[in-house]
C-alpha cells in the first residue's frame, strides 16, 4: 500500500451538534474519538487541524495521545487566542490568509478531509474541493462520518464533490485503504 495519508480533519466546533444531529451519545464520545483515532493511525501520518475548539481538536488530542502527528494552524494575528490548544499539536502554524484562507486552503496542505459532523465552516471547506479540483485540478476526497449528521449532502452539492460517506471504523478503514491503493 502507497504512503500513508495527511489529511484536513474538519467538524462543528459546537461539539453538541454531533449528539444534537447524529448518533453519537455524550457517554460514548470518548471512546467514539480513541476507536476513530485507531482506525485514522494505520492510515494517517499526520492530521492538519484550525486550532479552535471543538470536535476536530478533541479528536486530535487522541490521535496525539496514540502516536499521531498533529498540525495546529492558526489564523495570522490570532496568537494568543489558540495559545490554549498549542500543547495539543506536534507543530503550529500561522496561516497568512486569515480565517478565509483557513477555510478554503488549509485542505491543499493534505490529501483528504475527514469530517465528523456538519457546521458552515466544515461545509465550505468540503465545498471548496470543487474549486481545488477545477482550477488546480487537485482532488481531495472528503470523507464524512455519517453517525455525526442527520442526512447526506444535497445532491447539488455532492455530485461536484469527490464525497464518500462512512457509518462506522470499518467503512472508515476501508474508504481509507481504497484512498491509499488510488495514490
């Protein structure tokens, strides 16, 4: 199999969201991100993550905490305000582009999104593959836990995308695999 993947992990960052609009129970939360971080450590080499709160830096933490490499980024002139969430991270980075450049770029930096869970943020970064695709012919799958959300991607947004869905770690790993064997 190619070389392990680096990825954009994207979500809400009102982590409520996956308990209010997926599956997912507050009681299992924590055991939700330590099997997810298992399944993404065989193959991920690194995860790129906007230092805010919320579920892409809870899970992060655990990836870290299982040998994972974590890439904090930051908008510029935003320091002090993520200084909190620095010791998370293998690395940190100020991102020059602002929150803007953050939510439409910092996916160029990798080769997937895994989302877990829906906000406006995580549906323009998984939006705006149809850009990088279109005019910097760069395809980044997006793959989204299904047991975070409530329904799919309308198809007007999904049929421009290169979306695939997961319901639990095995598809997870098997999406991740397919992924890998298509590099």
């Amino acid at each position: 199999m190619k070389n392990k993947l680096i990825s954009l992990l994207a979500g809400p960052t009102d982590k409520t969201k996956i308990f209010r609009f997926g599956i997912i129970k507050p009681e299992e939360y924590e055991t939700y991100l330590r099997e997810t971080s298992e399944t993404l450590i065989k193959h991920i080499e690194s995860i790129n993550i906007i230092l805010d709160e919320g579920v892409p830096l809870d899970l992060a933490k655990s990836f870290r905490i299982i040998g994972g490499a974590v890439i904090g980024y930051f908008p510029k002139g935003t320091h002090n305000q993520f200084y909190r969430n620095f010791i998370y991270c293998s690395d940190v980075e100020e991102f020059d582009s602002g929150w803007f450049g953050l939510n439409t770029c910092l996916s160029l930096r990798g080769d997937i999104i895994i989302a877990l869970g829906l906000s406006p943020g995580t549906m323009v970064e998984i939006s705006y593959t149809k850009y990088h695709m279109k005019y910097l012919k760069r395809e980044l799958p997006v793959l989204l836990d299904m047991r975070t959300i409530t329904n799919r991607i309308p198809i007007e947004v999904s049929e421009d995308i290169d979306l695939r869905y997961f319901s639990n770690n095995k598809e997870l790993d098997s999406n991740l695999s397919a992924i890998r064997s298509e590099r």
